[in-house]
C-alpha cells in the first residue's frame, strides 16, 4: 500500500496505490485526517491503482465525506477498477459519492 498526497489549487489529491483492507486502512485514515485537520475540506482519492477495497475501507471513506461536507468540502473518487466500483455499488454507497473518470474532471467539479 502507497498513498501520496499532492495538492493543488487548494484540492488534495490522495493517490492510492495497492489493497484497502483492515491492515492497510489505517494508513488511509490517517492521511485523509491528517488533510482535513489542516483545514483541507476539498479531497480526490485517485483510485486507479486500487485493486481491492474492503468493508473497513468503505467506512473509512464514508466518515472522510461526512467530515469534510460538515465544511461545505466534498470527497470525489477517482478512475474506479471495475472490481472496487462493485464493492461500492453492491455496498449502496456509489449514491453517496461523486465519481469521475479523471482527475481533471474531478478538480474542474470544485
């Protein structure tokens, strides 16, 4: 598991590479909380190299975007394996989130 954070035009992209799973959520968490601690209430998680998502990792994107929309923020998913978008549709949480096929099209929805 890989996470990079990069930011741009006050939007923090999290560039997640690996599984999401209970041994590698954790990591997760802490840079979503360590961002949105700063005051960042504008985030992108770029999935496209994420293989594999867990139940543990469902919540703990959920709990970023109820977090960040107390702000007025959003939490938008990016470039979805087929094998994770399933996750989320069979969990119901695809209508909770905004999905975009690109980074750009996620940072120009801002």
């Amino acid at each position: 598991m890989e996470i990079e954070v990069k930011r741009t035009d006050e939007i923090n992209i999290l560039e997640i590479k690996g599984r999401i799973d209970s041994f590698t959520v954790p990591m997760v968490e802490k840079e979503m909380e360590t961002v949105i601690s700063m005051g960042e209430f504008k985030l992108i998680a770029d999935l496209a190299d994420v293989s594999y998502i867990s139940s543990a990792g469902l919540r703990a994107f959920i709990s970023a975007l109820k977090e960040v929309r107390k702000h007025n923020g959003d939490l938008k998913l990016v470039a979805m394996q087929p094998s994770v978008s399933t996750v989320f549709k069979v969990a119901g949480f695809l209508k909770f989130f905004n999905i975009y096929d690109t980074i750009d099209d996620a940072v120009k929805s801002f």
